[in-house]
C-alpha cells in the first residue's frame, strides 16, 4: 500500500501544513499495535480524500510537544483541523466507515 500522501509532521514543519484547509493529525508511536493496525485506514483514508483532507501522522515519541500541545494522552489519537483550528477529536481505535462519514460530515 502507498503510504505517499502521509506528511510526516513534526515540532519544526507542523504550522506549514496545518496553516490552511483540512488536516487529519494521527498521533502514534512504532510501539503501538493498535497504531499499526490502524495505519492502513489511514493511508485509505488519505488516497481517498487526497484533494480535499491532508493526512500528517506524529510519532509521540519524538514530538512529546506536540503530543501535549493537542492534548493526546492516548494512542492512536485523530484530530481534524480546519485552518488550524481543531473541529474533532478522536481517542482508540475506530473502524474506516465511521472515520469516512465523520471526515464527509465536518468537511463539508
């Protein structure tokens, strides 16, 4: 599966891309099974809505600012942002459907 639509997004690149338009954060560590069990959803996810959503993951593990900068305490963790400005938030693990239909409902 092509993973080329995820930014990896980090303390010094993060405002550029979030700056303007939707952006889906997931937030992870390599540590994490339920992260990578996840990951193909997201890569899914980013094909899909390639003209209309950015997909950007961020290794906690590296990026505890950040981590703590959106308030994730728990992994895998989403947040869309719209213009920078969180709209929805999402702890665990959620099947690819209902992250579809909550991505169509808020980037409307």
């Amino acid at each position: 599966m092509d993973n080329t639509q995820i930014i990896n997004i980090n303390f010094l690149n993060l405002e550029k891309h979030i700056v303007d338009g939707f952006v889906l954060l997931y937030f992870y560590t390599n540590s994490c099974s339920a992260c990578k069990a996840q990951e193909s959803i997201y890569i899914e996810i980013a094909n899909m809505f390639s003209n209309d959503v950015k997909v950007g993951r961020i290794d906690v593990a590296d990026n505890r600012f950040l981590a703590d900068k959106f308030g994730v305490r728990n992994i895998p963790h989403l947040i869309l942002l719209k213009n920078g400005e969180k709209i929805l938030q999402m702890n665990g693990i959620e099947n690819k459907q209902y992250l579809i239909n909550q991505i169509k409902k808020h980037t409307k």
